[in-house]
C-alpha cells in the first residue's frame, strides 16, 4: 500500500476514466465497522443467527461495501481534495467473509463547477456485482500528492 495519493484534478477527468481498488473482507473488518457503526445485527456478529437466516453465514454490514466505495474516491478517482456530495446504492448480492473485493469507479459524465458523476460499484471474486451505484463528487481543481497517515493497528 502507497504512502501518498495523488489527486486528477476536475480539468484532468475525462468521461471513461477508470480506477479500482481490491480489498478483502475480514471478521477484524466486521467487528471494527461493528464498532464504529453500533450496528449489531447478528446476522453480521452472530454465526448461530444467522445460519438461520437467509444468507445461511455471516455478511458484512452493507455500508461496509459504502465505506470502500468512499475510501475509493478519496484516494484513487478523483482522490484527495474530492468532496462527496451524494451516493446511490443498491445491494445485489451479499458480501461474505473472505470474500475479495474489486471496488470500481468510473466516470460517467462531467458536470458545471467541478461536479462528476462517479459510477461506484463492487465486484466480487467471482466477478458477480455486490453493490452498484452513482456518486456525485466536487473533483478538486488542482493536482496535489498527499502523505497517507499511518492507520492505527488496533489488533
């Protein structure tokens, strides 16, 4: 993982411009967002409960999938300086433990004063699509590389 990301400014985006990030779901992923959250569904925490649910194991909280959605436009498509302006989300398969994630973005269309729409979707490994949706992001106007902080390691 870098240390710095580095911003397209809004001149600088074209209609079809692409990133992705991959990431992999983990139970210190369930339990972290658990606990930022307060969302204590069992059927995220509790594999007794939700074996008896629909999904028959244990998914990630579906703003989880949000959360790297979000991560993604930060530091990849626009990247720092972006500000999220809005999201559309639909969940269309459940995400489960394990399971490696491609985070995509796309850029749909530019809009006046800086505005892009963003298609936003999540793939997992074996290609299906998890999350779709659109964002619409305030592209910053000038390039700039930033340091990363370090993330704290709360293992």
């Amino acid at each position: 993982m870098s240390n710095t990301a580095t911003s397209i400014p809004y001149d600088q985006l074209e209609v079809g411009q692409r990133a992705t990030v991959e990431r992999t779901i983990t139970e210190h992923d369930l339990l972290m967002f658990a606990a930022v959250s307060g969302d204590r569904n069992p059927v995220h925490l509790d594999e007794t409960f939700a074996a008896t649910s629909v999904f028959k194991e244990r998914i990630a909280h579906g703003m989880l999938s949000g959360a790297l959605i979000s991560a993604a436009i930060a530091l990849e498509l626009p990247g720092p300086g972006s500000i999220y302006l809005g999201q559309q989300l639909s969940f269309t398969r459940p995400v489960k433990l394990g399971d490696q994630l491609s985070i995509e973005l796309e850029v749909l269309e530019k809009l006046p004063k800086n505005r892009v729409r963003i298609a936003t979707n999540v793939l997992n490994q074996a290609g299906k699509t998890v999350v779709q949706g659109e964002a619409l992001v305030l592209a910053p106007t000038e390039s700039a590389t930033v340091e990363l902080p370090e993330l704290p390691n709360f293992l």
